[in-house]
C-alpha cells in the first residue's frame, strides 16, 4: 500500500456512492485492481448462543481456535475488475445455505483466564530494557481459547484509561485524526488479572458492543465505512466483539527485532527473510513489487515534474527502516540525482564552433537518456525471484545487494566531493538543493551499514507452519512495524479472524484492526517468538470513503486483510525457504 499524497486518493477513490455494494478492498498501487464485495446476508451471528457440543480436546500449538460450529457465518462473494496486466475473471457467487459445519480438531473447551496465568506474565509493553528480543513465555491454553461471551465477564475487571496520549506519527496530509469518546468503558486497558490471548501486553480492549456512529467525532468521519465502530458493516467479515491494539513508542525496544523485520521500500514495504554475505531475500505482496506494470526499483528513478528546477524520481523514498528505538530514512530522490549528474558529465560531449575551435564547453546527454538510465540504474541492485510459486497468492520474493549499493555510494559521495561544482544547474540538472539533501544521504550512511550488520545476525526468519480454517479465531499477541504514507508505526494487537478471502472465495485470509493504510502492503505480522504469522495486503472500506482516518490512539478504522501463509488447501511456508538467500 504506497501512499502518493491527495492526487493518489483521488485516484483510487470512486466519486459515486453504490448504496448496493459492499466494501471495496483497495489497492493503492494499481487501483485497477480494487474489488467491490457485495453486501452479505445481513443475517447476524448470534454469540449469545450457547454451544451444543464442548468437548474438550487440545489446541493447536498455535493458539487458534474456531467460532462456534452453530454460529454460522455468510461467505463473502466478489466481483474482481481487470488488472493492469492480467484479466482476471469475475467468480461467481456460491450459494452457503448448504455449508456444512466444520468441526475444528483443534477446538479446545470454552473458558476464561485462568487466575494462575499471571505467573506467567512478562514485563508490560513500557519495559524500554534492550535485553528483551523475543517471548518465548509457555501458551496457556485455556488463556487462548476465549470465546466473546467468556470473555464479557472479564472485561469491567480491565484498567480504565488515565492520562493516554498515543505516539506521534508522522502521518500523511491525507489521513485525518476523529476522538473516539470511551467514557462509557467502550474502551479499557489490559492487566494481569484481564487480558486477551495468553498474556497481558497492556493493549487497549475495544468492546465493539459499546462504540457506534455516535462515538466518534471530528474531521473528515466517514461514517459509513466498513470501520470498528460501526459493527454492522464489519459483522459478516470480522465477527470478534472484542480486539486489542497498542500503538507502540519507537524508543520502546522490547521485541525489537521483530519490529525490524519489516522494512519500507519506496512502494511498499517487505519482510526481511534473510541477510546473508551481502544480499538479503524479502517477501512482499506481488502488487509492491509490480507497480504500474514495471517493477518498483524501475519506477521508483523515474522523472516526474519538479517546481525545484531540476529533475525528481517518481518515487523519493528509497528505504526506512527501525534502529535502536529510532526510525530511519534513506531519501532517494537526490541519491539518483547526484548519480544522474554523475552519468551526464561523464558522457557529456564536447562543443565545438564552425571555426573549429574548442571553448572547453560541454553538452549534457538530452533528458530522455538520462531518465531511460536512470530508470535501470537500480537493477544493479534488485532483483525478482525466478521461479517461486505464489500459489496464485499476492506475494512475491525479491532480493536486494545492500553490500554492493553501500559501497557504491560510498564511491559516488567521494566523486560528489570532487566533481559537485561541475555539475550542470540547468533544467536537467540539479541545484543546490541536491546538494544539501545528497549530504543527508552521505550523513545517514553509517547507521544503515550499521543496521545490515545487525540484520546479518538476526539469521533466517523462521515462518509459523499453522494451518488456518475458516472460522479460525487468534487472540495470540500480534506484533509488525506498518509504514502508512509517511507515518511509521510500531503495532501490536490482538482479535484475528479468518474467512473468505475476497480475492478468492474458497481461500481464507486474516481481518484485523492495526494502525494500516497506503505504504504498508507486504508487511508481516508476526507472533511474539518472532515467527511469521501472515502478510498484510489490503484495507477495506465503501465507495463513500473519502479519506484515511485515525482515532486517538493511532488505531486506524477500517478493517484490514492480509494474506494466509498455510491453508488446508495450499502450504507457501517451505516454498518461501526455498529462496533464502544461500
């Protein structure tokens, strides 16, 4: 999910409002692309419903577990428009009045926390200690298996809220902040005696029961998305009546290598698999990695207009990244720049007059060499994966020689040193504000050779091998760095739902609430050991949406989807190992 500013929203977002649809998944890369899902049987889930049958068998190591067999849920139907590069044909709607139940194997009895669980808890989420990488704390079993009626007579034993204010992220002009009024106790904080999942993080509990239209108030609501408080929407796609979420302090480093395996690139971000003899492997959504019918490292260096006076790549970011508590930027657009400049004087070609003589004077290459160059300059350094099977998921694997492109930067900043008041100033050139910022770059450069190193020990990233159903419940710690637009922020949360992925009907694919939107596609969410759970691919909203909102603690509020590594129909987690970075 890139952001590009307004023009983009403007772009992705349709201008009429279909009363008749339901939510639109939006691609922001390609809005072709975008799915409008149609309204499903507005037949509710009842919770309160007791269940017949309990018998207790043992969870799943990873602490999933499905929603009651009689709480039986509408499968979500889309109509698929065309891609940019691949015609995708419509799937047609399959009628579930017929579905049988499914009985989870892995079902374990339904019952609250157990008191004797705070034995087992961990310092909270404010512990800023460095020592802390991974938890590997034992799975309660009984903690995971919360079902929402469980769970309801837990919930006045929450923390209320004091004095929160939620980290500051640098968001985009296209997000707009609303209040979320909690003082009915719509919203608590997590402890040691009341919590979600196995262990108390301290997250912020929504009880979805008690938020509505009338909860929310400030600039640019759109009160009609597909939003947590607005359940009716969201009540055929996401089911839970309770999630946890805690935007996370960067200067916070519990879990900190986890929270650095995700890496923001200029159209998206990407996993980090491994990094190994200066190459490292990642694993993104296949729409980051084919952007607009070229590859993202093709259109990231192409010119666009520039009110600076000289030329600017298309996309200006070349990377950020998470290091010791701090957020990184590696700015792309004077890096090509000052490459570009590079190019020209050195095949720049002599004037020579009618008369003969030679006035030591020098013409740039005409603009369209430069930028056709400009635009392979990075294949040097990036790569696609030859032959990985996505199963006809969005995903994708590419590599990235960071040793080769660190030392060339190196080298360029030593002939920017030596060559800078040669450079042409005119139109298809640079100016002095190239300069300052190619400074910036040169400055930054130590602590992201630095973080390659640390990125070399973390070794290989291990994927969880559980196999997600429809129906599957996870209330397990989820933890992973999104890069919104401009903003970056660290996540945590806790309420993931599986069913029918729109893109695929007889898939499944994980609903949850985090802080999400444009720029984050491809990241990975991960379990608290540090494994790979699932990718996030899109967010969800209806055809009136009209901006990316917020609440007050960073929580985005649309729903967001992502893609299933394991199903009972596909297995993508030893086809991903493959390409590791030998």
């Amino acid at each position: 999910m890139k952001s590009k500013g307004k023009s983009l929203l403007i772009t992705l977002l349709p201008l009429a409002i279909l009363f008749s649809c339901g939510p639109t998944i939006y691609y922001p890369d390609d809005p072709s692309k975008n799915i409008v899902i149609k309204e499903p049987s507005t037949n509710k889930v009842d919770f309160q419903k007791p269940k017949e049958n309990t018998e207790e068998k043992q969870i799943s190591k990873n602490e999933t577990t499905k929603v009651d067999n009689n709480e039986q849920k509408q499968k979500i139907t889309s109509k698929i428009s065309t891609p940019v590069d691949t015609k995708i044909e419509e799937k047609k709607e399959k009628s579930q009045t017929n579905k049988t139940n499914l009985v989870n194997k892995n079902q374990a009895k339904e019952e609250v926390l157990p008191n004797n669980l705070t034995k087992q808890i961990q310092s909270p989420t404010n512990n800023n200690s460095n020592q802390i990488e991974y938890d590997n704390t034992p799975i309660n079993i009984n903690a995971i298996n919360i079902k929402d009626r469980n769970f309801e007579s837990k919930f006045d034993s929450l923390s209320d809220i004091k004095n929160y204010k939620a980290p500051k992220l640098s968001w985009s002009n296209n997000y707009f902040q609303y209040n979320i009024n909690y003082s009915n106790g719509a919203i608590k904080e997590e402890n040691d005696k009341a919590f979600l999942g196995q262990k108390n993080e301290n997250l912020f509990i929504y009880f979805l029961d008690k938020l509505n239209l009338n909860s929310v108030s400030g600039r640019e609501v759109d009160k009609d998305n597909f939003t947590y408080y607005n359940r009716s929407k969201v009540l055929n796609t996401y089911l839970l009546k309770y999630f946890g979420f805690r935007s996370i302090d960067p200067g916070d480093r519990k879990y900190e290598p986890i929270f650095q395996r995700n890496i923001r690139f200029s159209a998206g971000t990407a996993v980090l698999l491994n990094a190994k003899n200066g190459k490292a492997a990642f694993l993104t959504n296949n729409h980051v990695v084919n952007t607009k019918n070229q590859k993202f490292w093709n259109l990231m260096n192409d010119s666009r207009a520039s009110k600076m006076g000289g030329r600017l790549a298309t996309l200006n970011q070349f990377m950020r990244y998470y290091k010791d508590g701090q957020f990184h930027s590696l700015s792309n657009s004077p890096l090509i720049e000052i490459w570009s400049q590079k190019f020209a004087l050195e095949h720049s070609q002599n004037i020579v007059w009618r008369n003969g003589s030679n006035p030591n004077l020098k013409t740039p290459p005409p603009k369209s060499q430069i930028n056709n160059w400009a635009k392979k300059y990075y294949d040097k350094y990036f790569s696609q994966a030859q032959g990985f099977d996505s199963k006809g998921k969005d995903l994708a694997i590419f590599y990235f020689n960071y040793k080769d492109f660190i030392q060339d930067v190196k080298d360029l900043a030593k002939y920017w040193q030596e060559h800078k008041n040669e450079m042409f100033l005119d139109g298809s050139g640079i100016n002095s504000l190239w300069h300052t910022k190619f400074q910036q770059v040169i400055d930054e450069l130590p602590d992201y050779e630095s973080f390659w190193t640390k990125m070399e020990s973390l070794g290989d990233l291990k994927i969880s091998d559980h196999t997600w159903q429809d129906q599957d419940v996870d209330y397990s710690t989820k933890i992973g760095t999104f890069y919104p637009g401009n903003a970056s922020a660290k996540n945590m949360f806790k309420g993931v739902y599986f069913a029918s992925d729109p893109s695929n009907p007889l898939e499944v694919a994980p609903y949850w609430f985090s802080t999400n939107g444009p720029g984050a596609s491809g990241s990975g969410v991960y379990n608290a050991d540090g494994s790979l759970a699932f990718l996030n691919r899109i967010i969800l909203g209806n055809d009136s949406l009209k901006h990316l909102t917020y609440d007050n603690f960073n929580l985005s509020a649309f729903l967001s989807s992502g893609v299933a590594l394991k199903t009972k129909n596909i297995d993508l987690t030893n086809e991903i190992k493959k390409f590791y970075v030998k």
